[in-house]
C-alpha cells in the first residue's frame, strides 16, 4: 500500500480488551512523519464521536533524561540547570 502524504487508515482493534484499549488503530502520514493513530467511540452530549490520539512511530531520542523541545535556546537552557 502507497503511503500517500497527510492521509491514514484505522482498523477495528480485534485485540482489545479493556475499556481503555481503542475501538481503532492504525496508521497516518503526516507530513513524513509516519504515526501510529487510535481512535475511541465516545458519547457526548450532541451524539457519538470520534477521539484520536497520535504519536511518532519514531520516537525523538531524549538525551541526559530531559525531552528534545526542538528550541536550541530552551534546550541549552536545560542542559545548564
């Protein structure tokens, strides 16, 4: 299957089995960045929804234990605490 840019797919989550397991997941490509998505039925006050939640299939390497903010200033910052 072609990875086509800012698009994705959600399956239903055969696997799961706790509530706070997704109803979907799958995969998304948002501009190069390749993302796991899952996706939970949710009932609100106007019906049922959709929630999503994303995150990097490759994850940004963290050094010294502190998060890359990807601010050179604010990272340097860090560093010198």
């Amino acid at each position: 299957m072609e990875k086509k840019d800012n698009s994705g797919v959600l399956f239903t989550n055969n696997k799961r089995e706790k509530e706070t397991h997704p109803h979907y997941n799958g995969k998304a490509t948002i501009n190069g960045t390749e993302y796991y998505v899952s996706s939970w039925v949710k009932e609100g006050k106007n019906g049922k929804f959709l929630s999503l939640s994303f995150k990097p299939v490759q994850e940004q390497p963290v050094q010294s234990g502190r998060p890359n903010y990807g601010n050179k200033d604010f990272d340097d910052f860090l560093n010198n605490l």
